[in-house]
C-alpha cells in the first residue's frame, strides 16, 4: 500500500498576521506537503458559501478516505435554513457507509471541519455556546455530528475555528479514554485542533454563561464581544475575536499550546499515522507529536 507524503493542516490562518504563511508556502515549494488543508472559515461570508453544497467532499489518497464537512451550516442554520445541514447528514451517512465496506481497501477515515466538537477554552462561544454544542449533539430535527462518527468509527478529526492547539484523547460523548496506549486500536476518534494564532491563558470565562437553549441570547453576546473595539480579546493572528484558555483543561484534553503553528499528518502505512505538531515559535521545532495506530485488520466497535 502506498505511503502518502505529509499533509499539512492548519486553522483560521491570519488575514493581518499571517504568521505561519511564509513557512507553510516554503515548505509547500519544497515537496513536503501532498496536500494543505485550511480548516477555516473564510469564504462564510461569500454569498452563496452557506446555500451551494461544495463543502463537503469525501475522497481517497493512499490509506486514508478524508471527508470534508461544514459547521457553518449548524452556526447559520437561523439565516440559511436547516437545508443545506440535512442534505450534509444525508451524504455524510451514504459516504461514510461506502467509507465502512472499504475499509480492507482503505483502512483509515480522516475528517475536517471548522467548528470542534470539543475545547478547552474558557468562553462559550467557542465550547459550550448553543451552536457549537449543536454541532455535537443536534439540535430539535437537526441530528448532529457526533453521533455519525462514533457509529462508522472515524479514526481522526481536525479542526480550527479555536485559536490554539490542543489534543484530546480518544473521546466519545464526554468519555475518555487515557490509558499509556489510548491511541492504538483507539475505542473511540482522536481529535485535533490546530488553530494558528497564540491566544491568552486566562482562568474563569469571557462570557456569562448564558444556557445553551437560548440561542439569540447567546447570539447577541457573542455580538457585543466581537463589536468591542478596544477589548483585549481582539485577534493576534486570526481573523476573528481572539480565544482564552482555560488554566484547568477538560479532562479529555491531552496536550495544548498558544503558539503560533500547524500541524503534519505522516500516514505511514495501513497502521500507522504521526502526527505532529510545528511551533513557528520554535523556529519550526516540534512542539508535540502523537502516533495513531491500530493492528493490522483492526475494527473499532460501533
């Protein structure tokens, strides 16, 4: 089977302080990267970016089937409709069913989206605020995403959306698993967020808790933040509002960092993949690194 060069996948890259450009265009040049994958958000602003469906893609390279998803659908399901959301849910099942009966052929399932599922940092908008919280669980009709993952056994996600890094162990519905070999023959998906920008470490929150119910209350305050011109919060590399993190990170979470970086999947073969983590601020050192695994033939109960 053939091995895949590294990939390189980062999050909510910088429109004024683009810090991690130069190196990623460098070492894209240099052949060190197959593919690059941006799991931000820039085009939500487009008009047509929430209403045409080309934000979720599933493809195979090498061992790996990769699906491409929108959680923006869920963030403006309000403004656009649940359209668009449901015929994601729709394709993602049919995809990831094909994905499961290929799985001698193609053992691995790698997914990227915008928005986490899970985070430690300290305000709502970006763990616990109602549409992030939806996009796990589902909201009313709406089912959510979390659940399609653990039943077709996705091996490894990223995200962005989060400004910083951070590792989980395996992880399904709040349960962890953290034993010295978690990651091999992994009972539940390993997440990744791979935020670009350095954020602030701050204990307690940045927003009232506001109850994840009540979505326009939660709307409204995430506005008031984001339209204060003069808060401290502002972006240090990012497009958008910059994040806290919580000094007691949840207990799933396994590595976090605020430096400005990215992150490089290796796939090594049927059962092996390493991830590592590249600190800009480290003069391109690896700042964590992890290895994904499981036996040959290995299937994950669902």
């Amino acid at each position: 089977m053939r091995v895949t060069n590294p990939v390189c996948i980062f999050g909510d890259l910088g429109y004024e302080h683009g810090n991690s450009t130069e190196s990623i265009i460098r070492n894209g040049l240099a052949g060190k990267f197959d593919f690059i994958v941006h799991v931000g958000q820039s085009a939500k602003s487009h008009p047509k970016s929430l209403c045409i469906h080309y934000a979720s893609e599933g493809f195979d390279l090498g061992p790996v089937h990769w699906v491409a998803l929108s959680t923006e659908y869920y963030g403006f399901y309000d403004t656009v409709g649940k359209g668009s959301l449901l015929n994601q849910l729709n394709w993602l099942q049919k995809d990831l069913e094909l994905a499961n009966l290929n799985r001698g052929r193609i053992p691995w399932i790698v997914t990227y989206l915008h928005r986490p599922f899970y985070c430690s940092a300290a305000h709502s908008d970006d763990c616990t605020g109602f549409d992030n919280v939806m996009i796990r669980n589902g909201y009313d009709d709406m089912p959510g995403l979390e659940k399609p993952f653990l039943h077709y056994a996705v091996d490894l996600g990223f995200w962005g959306h989060v400004h910083y890094y951070e590792r989980f162990y395996p992880v399904a519905d709040m349960m962890y698993w953290d034993s010295a070999d978690c990651y091999h023959n992994a009972v539940a998906p390993t997440y990744v967020i791979t935020g670009a920008a350095e954020t602030d470490i701050e204990m307690g929150t940045l927003y009232t808790e506001k109850g994840i119910g009540d979505a326009r209350v939660y709307k409204r305050v995430r506005a008031d933040v984001a339209n204060d011109v003069n808060s401290s919060t502002r972006p240090r590399g990012c497009h958008s509002t910059g994040t806290k993190i919580d000094k007691t990170p949840e207990p799933f979470s396994a590595k976090r960092l605020n430096e400005y970086g990215y992150t490089i999947l290796t796939v090594a073969n049927a059962t092996h993949m390493h991830i590592e983590q590249i600190s800009l601020d480290r003069g391109e050192a690896v700042a964590d690194d992890f290895w994904l695994s499981k036996d040959m033939g290995f299937r994950r109960q669902k």
